[in-house]
C-alpha cells in the first residue's frame, strides 16, 4: 500500500473522551474515527489489523471442526420472548418495528436464532454433533459505552453453537473450543489468563473467561498466586468465615438515626464501622415474591451468585413500594429481625453470620437497632433461610486456603456449556437411540475481534507508539524514503521486491519531513522500518530498525529485500 493512496489519517489530536492508551493510539494513529457514542469507522490501517485477527480466528475455529455460517443481524423479537430474554436483556438491547408493524431486534448475540435453527433442520442423534460459527457485526445498546471500541455499541464478534446429544460430547467440543481460543490469543499476540466463570443455569464448571490481565480492563480477576485458582469476580468462591469472637449478649437496643438511610450516614451518626453493620438487601424474583440477601456493612451482594442459589433466577432490588409494604419503612431501614420469616427465601452470607453481633436497620423509618446478634436475632438456617457465600470477594478473603489476589482485565472471549436452556424453550430437539425425543445440549463460544485489536495495542505500546504483534499489524514493514531522487527509486525498487515477496508492505511516498514519516512509522507501530536516508544510500546501504528495539542497523541495498523478508518471517515464526 502507497501512503499518498490511502488514508492513515495519524494526528496528535486525541479526543477528551479516549482515556486510555488503546483508545487514544488507534486514534492517534488513524486506525479507527467516532462516528457516534459507541460507534467507529475503521479507517484502512485500522481494517487491515482487523481483517488480520479476523483470518486467525476464522482458521483456528475452522481447524477446531467449526463450520461457518451467517445469521441476520436482525432477529424476529417472538424468538427472543419465547426465551425470556427479551426481558433480561432489557435496553441493552435494541428493537424496532417494521413497515408491517412486527417487532424485531438487531442481534446483541445468537442462542435464539441457533437454537430456532436447529428446531428446523435436527431431527436425530445421528446427526449431532453440529458445531457452527458466524464472524458478524452485534449491537448493544450499552449503558456507558467506552474505552474506544473496548465497549463500543456495534462490534464485530465470533459467535460460536454447538449442538449435542450428551453431555461428554458437549464437553469434548468445548474444550477443542478453549484450547482453539488459546491458540488464538497467542496467534494474535495477547497474554491471556483463563478465569472460571459463571455458567448460567448448568452451573458447575460449565464456563471459562478469557481475560487479559491489563489496568485499564473493567473486569476483577481474582486468582491464587500459586496459579491453582483464577476466576472472574462474579464467580470467585470464597471460604466460608469462621467466627472469632463470641457473639454479644447485650439486648438489642434501638437508636434514633434520623434520614441516616445509607451505611455511611448510619456509621457517622453511631460512630460505628461498616463491617459492624448488618445489610439487609431486600430483592424480588419474577414473580414479585421476596428474596432477603443479608451482608456485611462492607461486603458487597453478588447478584450472579444469589441467582445461582435460585437455580439461575435473577432477581432485582424490590420497588420503593414493595419495599415499604414488606418492611413497614423507606428504604434503608430494612434489618432481618422479624423479616425472615415472611421472606420466599432469605440468604445469609457466611461472613454476616460470623458476626459477634452488629447494628441493622429496625424496619421503622428512622431508626436503626445496635446489638443484633445472627442466629439469635434472626435465624440463619431453617425452611426459607440459608446461610451461603452471597458476595463479592475482597482483599483478605481466602479460596481453598490460599490468600485471594486482584487484578484488572479485559475480557476477550468467553465459552459456555449452555446445556438446554435455549433448544427446552425454542423446542430444539433430537429423538434419541430409543425414539425419545430430548432437548439438545448446547454450547456457545464468543470472542470480540475488535476487542482482541484494542487488548493487543492495550498490551504492546511505548511513548511513541503502538508496537504491534506482527501477525495483527497492519503492516509488516515500512519503506521510508528520505529524499526524493534516488532514495525515492530505490524505495520504490523495494518495494517492488518486497511485495513480490509476499511481504504486506507500506510505502511511505508522501512528500513529507522525514521526522513525520519515522514519526508515524514509530506510531503505526509497524514491526519492521526500512529508512532510505541519503548518506547510507551514497554507500549503498539501507537502514533497519525493528519496532521493538531501539538501535538500527544497515543493510547493503541489494541485499535489503531478502533480509527484510527473512526477518518478517522470523517474527512470524516466533524465532526473533
Ligand atoms: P461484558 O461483560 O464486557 O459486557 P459480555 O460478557 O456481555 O461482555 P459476551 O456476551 O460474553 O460479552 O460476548 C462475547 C464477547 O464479545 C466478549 O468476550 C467480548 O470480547 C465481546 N464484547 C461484548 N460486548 C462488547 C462491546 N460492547 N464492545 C466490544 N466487544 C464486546
Ligand atoms: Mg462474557
């Protein structure tokens, strides 16, 4: 590609928005423009480096014995309300109504249309299993899109179905699913750690995240440092706390905490801690019946684990009305004692039922009470209550024994062993050896390619510039001419050869200042730069300088092309 053809619009503009460096260099460096919030064109260097991770993808998926495919990225809604998730996904997802007056919705993921699929077209074991993908466009109308195309509205995804009889072929085809994402992020030259991950309704070990570890990620991984643990923080198990003081005897008293609703207007007013306070979440299900969450003052509820305790239900704060009406106060004043027992069910986490004793809302508007004590006040086993780990792990907390350590991440893929949730609902089923009709077990198996861009560059960049993994670069050299006579001919001459030889190459033939053009090629990022410069050119010799190094070297100029090569074959390779 000829600089003075295309359009690498690099600036040192960078928009206030892009406050990370992924989003600031792909900016800086032409990649990518806003078109809206959450929306971005990708300019031609930006589309190259895309292309290149879709092809790594697309082959690694297709070696794996998945069969490509392309759904609609807009969707019927009925499918979507047969599943119920028309509801979960809530404004997250996108809907409108066509010139007939149906609904329909732009397609945030696949299960429904798969699942919709495969009602159609599967009819016996003999036929499973099935394992098919699509590399398309997804829209999500996120509630904060940002960090570039990190979290963008539209995005490109690998979205990935498998279709089962059983559950050992389920699991075989989801492990030649993770060991192909592992190939893939190291195709693409992203360090990646693997989490366990929430499954959804089969529970158990049924999903993985990959994630790569980086600051600037929205995701909490939390791991052991002996490596024997890692999960996202919606899924870390905690050990249960021991209690180690005795439990109060004081009667509980209540206190006067006028407009003191949240733990820090509470704790101010009695001089007490948060980890002294009693939390009492008041939730409900689908059906509007109440769930009780209870937590420490400090802790936080995690929703993802009190829905597992469900059996997958999700549940959401209770109305201000529900909640008045069910406790007798405004919200923040709720506390267990006497709510348990009209609760559907009641969760207890197991470092709120290690208290000695703490002080919890007194379910009257404007009063707390000090001194209840778990197990004496409120119950924390019996028909409707449970005593369970409820909450996000924190610093201090231990798995298994071993101290729980925190990091940021980006997660880039995700697999789930779905089981029948989508083919129960959307009746995608097979008749078995014996006729039996069943549901198919299911998988799925997403990545975002524009994800996987911005984590490369996340994870690879200097001061001046991004420093691509060559088997994502938009480029794998760059020829810089330095003058315009014989430097410009001889750049030309190379690039000639280069491309001849395979070598997906960038001339930089534009009538500008050298240090603009080194500048750029720095913060492009492109691995390899060949500078044309008049003084080695006067002794025949052409200068090379790696990316990722910082001194040149020279070439003689017949030797140039075949050398580069060479190189860009052993960054290729891994060997330099
Ligand atoms: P997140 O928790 O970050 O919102 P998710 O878990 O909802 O992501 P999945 O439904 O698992 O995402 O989608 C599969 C993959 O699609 C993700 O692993 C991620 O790489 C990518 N992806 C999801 N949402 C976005 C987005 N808004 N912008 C860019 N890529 C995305
Ligand atoms: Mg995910």
């Amino acid at each position: 590609m000829r600089y003075s053809q295309t359009l690498i619009p690099t600036t040192r503009e960078v928009p206030s928005d892009a406050e990370i460096p992924s989003h600031q260099l792909m900016i800086r460096a032409g990649l990518i423009r806003k078109i809206a919030s959450g929306m971005y064109a990708y300019l031609p260097a930006g589309m190259k480096s895309l292309r290149k991770i879709e092809e790594i993808v697309r082959e690694e998926m297709n070696r794996a014995g998945g069969c490509e495919t392309l759904m609609p990225s807009v969707h019927p809604r009925e499918l979507w309300v047969q599943t119920g998730r028309d509801e979960d996904y809530g404004e997250t997802m996108a809907r409108f109504q066509d010139r007939h007056g149906r609904w329909n919705v732009l397609s945030p993921t696949a299960e429904e249309v798969y699942a919709y699929i495969g009602s159609n077209e599967i009819s016996s074991y003999k036929q499973l299993p099935i394992n098919m993908y699509q590399i398309s466009f997804k829209f999500r109308d996120e509630f904060r899109p940002r960090f570039g195309v990190l979290r963008s509205r539209e995005f490109l995804m690998k979205d990935g179905y498998s279709y089962h009889a059983s559950p050992e072929c389920l699991h075989k085809t989801y492990m030649q699913m993770y060991e192909a994402y592992k190939q893939i992020f190291e195709r693409c030259g992203v360090p990646y750690v693997i989490l366990e991950a929430e499954a959804g309704e089969m529970g158990g070990s049924g999903s993985h995240q990959f994630t790569v570890p980086c600051e600037s990620g929205e995701d909490v991984i939390v791991y052991t440092e002996d490596g024997s643990y890692a999960a996202n923080i919606e899924k870390a198990a905690i050990d249960p706390a021991e209690a180690v003081d005795e439990k109060i005897t004081d009667a509980p008293e209540e206190v006067h905490t006028p407009n003191a609703g949240s733990i820090e207007a509470v704790c101010e007013m009695l001089g007490t801690k948060p980890e002294q306070m009693i939390k009492t979440l008041i939730h409900s299900d689908r059906e509007g019946r109440i769930i009780i969450a209870v937590v420490r003052g400090d802790h936080e509820l995690n929703e993802e684990k009190l829905s597992q305790l469900l059996g997958g239900e999700k549940t959401e704060m209770a109305s201000e009305e529900q909640i008045k009406e069910f406790t007798g106060a405004s919200v923040g004043f709720a506390g267990p004692q006497g709510l348990c027992e009209k609760a559907h069910q009641v969760f207890i986490d197991y470092s709120a039922a290690a208290m000695s004793g703490g002080a919890a809302g007194a379910n009257k508007d404007d009063f707390h009470v000090k001194n209840i004590v778990p197990g004496r006040d409120f119950p924390l086993e019996s028909e409707n209550v449970q005593t369970a780990d409820i909450r996000n792990a924190v610093e201090g907390d231990t798995h298994n024994g071993k101290k729980l350590l925190f990091r940021k991440g980006i997660e880039v893929g995700q697999v789930f062993k779905l089981g029948t949730k989508y083919s129960t609902k959307l009746e995608c089923e097979f008749l078995d050896e014996n006729g039996k009709r069943k549901p198919c077990l299911m998988g799925c198996y997403g990545i975002g390619l524009n994800r996987i861009m911005a984590s490369a560059i996340e994870t690879n960049y200097d001061e001046s510039g991004i420093k691509w993994p060559i088997s994502i670069a938009p480029f794998e050299a760059v020829i810089v001419p330095i003058g315009k006579k014989d430097e410009a001919e001889a750049g030309e001459r190379l690039y000639s050869e280069l491309k001849d030889m395979g070598v997906d190459v960038l001339l930089d033939d534009r009538n500008a200042r050298p240090g603009v053009k080194l500048n750029d090629a720095d913060l492009l990022g492109v691995p390899v730069r060949i500078t044309v410069g008049r003084k080695s050119l006067a002794e025949g010799n052409v200068e090379m300088k790696l990316r990722s190094e910082s001194e040149n070297s020279l070439i003689k100029l017949e030797e140039a092309a075949g050398k580069t090569a060479e190189i860009v074959k052993k960054l290729k390779d891994g060997t330099q």
